[in-house]
C-alpha cells in the first residue's frame, strides 16, 4: 500500500526554480531600462536644435540618418555648436526645439538626453514579465515561509 502524503510544505528545488526564474524575468522585464541609465553620460546642459542634417552611411542605404545639430553652452561658459556623432533614422528633432545636451568634456561629443520611451505594445510586454517575475520571485519567498513554520519543534524537557 502506499503511504498518502498531505500537501505539506513545498521542496526546495521548486522554491530555488521560483526565485532564479522570477529574478531573470525581473532583471529581462528592465534591461533596457537598465542600460538607459548606465549610458546616459555626460553634463547636462540646456540646448537648442539649429539645423538637421542627414546623410547616408554607406552609399547602399535606402534610408537617411538624420543628426540634429545644436546650439550650447558648456560647463566652462564657452558656447559650442555641434552635431550629434551617431544618428538615428528617426526624425524626431525640429529647428529651433530646445533640448537637454550631455555634454561630455573628454571626448569633446554631445548626445541629446531623451527621456526614457516606450512603445505601447513593448511598455505592455515589459510590464507582464517584469509583473511575473516579481509575483514568482514573492511566491518563493511565501513558499520559504511556509517551510519555515512548517519546521518541526524542539520541545524543551
């Protein structure tokens, strides 16, 4: 006969399964978060877009990149004009806007401070998996609870 086992606490392996899974989900759910902010360096400083201007990269490119050129002031007082050393195929910039520059003195290069976007469907997706490893990595640490009242006792004699 076989001995039936109530639904007592759950194994470890399951819990570990849990947690490690939840963490990839959470750390995938906000990796281009993550990398937004790690490179977005450089001073801030406030700008304005003076020209466009776009160019192919290499001459077989059916599309253009577009580099806003900008207007600043540096750090040190001296106002700068420069354009933007890599391009997007986007034209996202119009003559005159005013922009936040990241003025980066060592390599004598700007890049324009964007806030950080998403697109709709993506904000979506990156919400559910960041929501689902959250909940798994909770549902392991619930689980661990439970095996820690379900611990037996010493009795003290």
């Amino acid at each position: 006969m076989s001995k039936s086992t109530g639904s007592g606490p759950a194994p470890w392996s399951l819990i570990a399964i849990l947690f490690g899974i939840g963490l990839v989900l959470l750390f995938l759910g906000n990796i281009d978060r993550l990398i937004w902010s790690i490179t977005r360096d450089g001073e801030q400083v406030s700008g304005r877009v003076v020209d466009m201007q776009s160019r192919r990269v290499s001459p077989s490119d059916t599309y253009l990149t577009f580099l806003p050129r900008v207007e600043f002031t540096d750090p040190g007082g001296v106002p700068r004009e420069m354009s933007v050393k890599r391009g997007s195929t986007h034209y996202n910039f119009r003559r005159g806007e005013k922009v936040t520059v990241l003025w980066r003195a060592d390599s004598q290069s700007i890049a324009i401070d964007l806030p950080f976007k998403r697109h709709f469907g993506v904000s979506i997706l990156m919400w559910v998996i960041t929501l689902l490893g959250a909940a798994m990595v909770l549902t392991s640490l619930w689980f661990t609870f439970g095996r820690w009242r379900a611990r037996p006792r010493k009795v003290k004699t």
